[in-house]
C-alpha cells in the first residue's frame, strides 16, 4: 500500500466534496488537494485543502506541472468535461497515475453519435436510433414515426442535454431549440440522436475499470425531473438513493453479461482500453435492460451516495491507484449493508435562471449525515452565499431504505437560504406509503 499519497483532486461541485471526504479517510493518504475546489473542500478536514493556483482551470499542462513540482502520487478527475478533453494525457505525459479514461475512451460520453453506433456494432442493447446532423431531416424524421421520441445532442451538456418531448410539436421545437446556430447547447447540438422511448425503470450502474477487469458498486436511482412526480424540465440530478431494491442479482448479473462486458470488450478491441469510472444508464425494459448512456466519469448526485456506501476499511485512493495500474482485481473493494440516500437542495429558478449570492445559514448536521457543498462560496467576510443552482447535496446511511431517505431529508433542516428547495419524494416508489 502507498503511504503519505498526496491526491490531486480535479473539480468543483458536491461529487468531488464527496470524494475529498471519503479519500481523506484513506489511509494511504497524506494530502487531498482539491482544484479549484468550493466552500467545502476548502475547511473542514486537516487532510483536505484547495489548491490555490494563478492560472485557468483548464490548462492542463501548467496543472501537470505543478503537480509534479509538489510530489503528486494520484490524480483523480470529476468533471465531464475535463475527462472528454483528454486531461488524463497531459498527467500521462510526466508520469502521474491518473484516474480517468483516454480520451479516446471517454468519446463515449462525449458524443452520444458515436455512443449508439458503438452500441449498435458491439450488439449492446439500446433504443432503436437514427443521426441527424440536419434539422429538416431530423424533423422529417420525427413527423415520419408513430412512437414517442427522444431527442439527445450529441456533446456535453452539462446533463441537460436530453429532451423527453410529449407531441411532435414538443419536438420541433426542442430540435429548434438545441441544432439552431445559437442554440442553447452551441456546438454540442449541432448534431442529435432521435431515438425511441423506452417504458421501464431507469438505474445507473457505478462500475470502476483498470483495462482487463471490472467491479461494480450497487445500482443507484436517480432522479433527474426538478419536481415531485417526475415533472419536467430535466436536471443534473435532484436526489438519488442506493441500492435499488427491484434491481435483483438476476438483473444485474444480465447487465453485467449484455452490457458492461461486451462494453469494455469492444472497446479494448478498438484500441480504447477503458481504465477509470464507467457510469452507466441502464433501462429496465419488458424486454430486458438497454443502455440509455454512457458517463465515463463519477456521477453527481450518484457518487454522493455511493461514497456513504462504501466500507471504513475500503481505502479508496488504493483502489483508483490499482485501476491505473491493472490490478484492480487484488484490491479490497467492499461496501456496508443498509442503504445511502442523497437529497439535492437546490436555488429557486434551477434548472433555468436563478439567483446567487444569497446568504445561507449553516447548522449542524445530525451524526451519520453529510452534507456536501456543491455551488456556495464565501464572500469577503467570510460568510456563505450561494453561487449556483444546485447548492448542497445531504447524504446519509440507514440500516434501512426508509431510515436512509429520513435522515436525509432530517439533514436538509440543516441548511437554509431564501428560495431553496428540493425534491420532497426521492425513493418513494420503493417505500410504503
């Protein structure tokens, strides 16, 4: 095992407050630096710090360097976008262990065009598709199906970039809305995929790689509407719980055989060797699970969950270090019983405009829960303030789903600001009414 590890951990929101905290746990570690980190991350823990720097986020090559400068042994990287653009190359390139896939291998989250094609050739299940990198086409195509459809830009989109229209006309306009010149996703929609509705139940699998082997942590549910009952528009995320008790082993050892291991065969096969996080949407469907996507690093709120779930002696900075050295086969890798629920809480406006800089009262939280910072700041005096749509993420652990799902929303009593909210029914299709 590494001892005195000091960790690079790359990003800004709740997902990496969540890993900061867990890695901090390790053993192992000595250091969690976080760039360029929040709120959270930047008090709290001796072990945990922001890394304070004089240079854009996004130049990855000065970040190398300096990572290299102050004795860096991990790098770990939480945003989609900084994993799609390549930044595990530039770490690669001065000989730090880097957890996050090639870029080449990431190509699967970053364009959902390549995504369902590489589906379509592996035989990996999925919705029946169509491309389109032409608007009339692609509304020739919508008014030319019966069925119900589901319009995806290709790129990034900070996981707003799927619309779930109702009616045709619903679906002209968010084609005009997405591949217009100016459209509200830019270069990411300039091209979309059309592909059909699938009627089933929704669940991610969290599934860590080093390149020849895989292990997956319990399935998650998410819910990605902003209000209760499901109702529209679609989020980044409003809450998640873990594991998810309909998905049964016999499920998931399906998942396991059509999906994820056909998934990582075929992309060794390309020359894409996968070594990192794979987040995987699966549908539960009548005719079993299909692939709805593909995220190729930590998700958020997921993670938040999953952090809470895994066991004290899980050293987690060893098994990303054994992911990028091929031996994720003999870490120790185990989880607690009971289940972990996340609650988002969330500024009045997201997912559209809403306002920050409110003031935000913290107090503490009941033992058991956490609550993770994703969008507050600190203004000169020191005092919280919010700084983005969604502000906090409160996860806790039960023995139980409900005792999980009631602590959380007991930890949410916590925080205050004017104009939060949250979703008031994370879990309860699987709790008794």
């Amino acid at each position: 095992m590494a001892e005195n590890l000091i960790v690079l951990l790359v990003g800004k929101g709740a997902r990496e407050h969540a890993l900061a905290w867990k890695l901090s746990q390790a053993p192992s570690v000595k250091k969690v630096l976080v760039f360029p980190g929040n709120a959270g991350t930047e008090q709290g823990h001796p072990k945990v710090s922001n890394l304070e720097t004089n240079f854009e986020t996004t130049d990855y090559r000065q970040l190398a360097e300096l990572a290299t400068d102050i004795g860096v042994g991990l790098v770990v990287v939480g945003p989609d976008d900084a994993v799609v653009d390549g930044i595990e190359g530039f770490f690669k390139d001065v000989g730090i262990p880097c957890f996050a896939p090639t870029k080449q291998a990431a190509k699967l989250e970053g364009s959902k065009t390549f995504a369902k094609d590489f589906m379509a050739k592996y035989n990996i299940p999925t919705a029946a598709y169509q491309n389109f990198d032409d608007i009339e086409s692609a509304k020739a195509y919508v008014q030319g199906v019966e069925h119900r459809v589901v319009i995806k830009a290709d790129g990034l989109a900070a996981g707003k970039g799927v619309a779930l229209p109702e009616t045709k006309q619903e679906a002209f306009s968010e084609l005009d809305s997405i591949m217009k010149v100016d459209g509200k996703f830019s270069a990411a929609g300039s091209s979309v995929v059309i592909e059909e509705f699938m009627e089933g139940d929704e669940i991610s699998i969290p599934t860590f790689s080093d390149g020849k082997t895989f292990r997956s942590l319990p399935p998650g549910q998410d819910h990605k509407r902003v209000f209760e009952g499901n109702k529209r528009p679609n989020t980044g995320g409003m809450g998640v719980y873990s594991p998810v008790p309909f998905a049964t082993q016999n499920v998931l050892d399906e998942i396991d055989k059509s999906v994820l291991q056909p998934t990582f065969d075929g992309l060794k096969k390309e020359g894409r060797p996968f070594v990192g996080f794979l987040f995987t949407g699966v549908m539960i469907t009548a005719q079993g699970p299909k692939v709805i996507e593909y995220n190729v690093r930590f998700g958020d709120p997921e993670t938040q969950s999953a952090m809470m779930l895994l066991s004290e002696d899980t050293d987690l900075a060893t098994v990303l270090l054994a992911c990028t050295s091929g031996t994720l086969s003999q870490a120790n890798l185990s989880m607690r019983s009971g289940f972990a629920c996340n609650v988002v809480i969330a500024s009045q406006g997201y997912p559209g405009k809403y306002v920050t800089g409110v003031l935000i009262t913290l107090q503490t939280c009941p033992d058991g829960v956490q609550v993770f910072h994703a969008g507050p700041f600190r203004d000169k005096d020191g005092r919280l303030r919010t700084g983005g749509g969604r502000v906090f993420s409160v996860a806790a652990w039960g023995s139980t789903l409900q005792e999980a799902v009631e602590a959380a929303y007991e930890g949410t009593k916590s925080v205050h600001f004017d104009g939060m909210f949250s979703r008031k029914d994370i879990a309860s299709r699987c709790l008794l009414p």
